[in-house]
C-alpha cells in the first residue's frame, strides 16, 4: 500500500493539470483496492480511501465504511470524491453525504 501510494502520488507531482483526469483517477482506484484489502486483512469496518477526482493537487482522504465502498464499487462508473471536488471531476453528482460526494462518470 505504501509503495503504491508513493507512486500515484509521484505521478501527481507531473502533472500540473488542475482538472481530473481518467488516468489519475484510475491510479487513485487501483490505490483505494488495495487500501480496502488491507483494511479487511486487518478486519477493519472502514477504510481511508483516497478521493478519486483525479486532480494532480488533490490529497483528501476520504474514511468510508467498506460495505458503502463496495456498494459504489459495483456500479459502472461510479465514484467518489471528497466534498467540494465534484466540481473538478465534472460528472453528475449521485448522492451527497457529509464525508465524500458519489458522482456518475459517463460510460465509453
Ligand atoms: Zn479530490
């Protein structure tokens, strides 16, 4: 976890786009996979997960349950930010909720 935290945050500092992009936000979900393994080896309820808007200045982290992780997870193109970033991501807000925002990206 620690390693590949390390490397999607060296990926960051490259980038000096403000604005998400699919590629950041996809190390961003590779990360919070193996930030919920670690969780559930150690038989964690929640997570710290990273906020997935995909922006290179972006390092909130959001505390989520898991079972609400894997909720988000299982549909298509769902996923979530800390509040405020919706805006960055540009996707339709699905649900708000005081610690992170689930919004819809559109499918390919
Ligand atoms: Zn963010």
């Amino acid at each position: 976890v620690q390693e590949a935290a390390a490397y999607a945050v060296s990926m960051c500092m490259g980038d000096e786009q403000q604005q998400g992009t699919p590629a950041a936000r996809s190390l961003a979900r590779e990360v919070n996979t193996q930030i919920e393994r670690v969780a559930m080896r150690f038989e964690s309820p929640e997570g710290e997960f990273l906020c997935e808007c995909g922006s290179a200045d972006c390092d909130a982290r959001l505390r989520m349950p898991l079972d609400e992780y894997e909720r988000i997870r299982t549909e298509a193109g769902r996923y979530f930010v800390a509040p405020g970033h919706e805006a960055r991501a540009d996707d339709p807000v699905i649900e708000r909720h005081d610690a992170y925002v689930v919004a819809q990206a559109a499918l390919a």
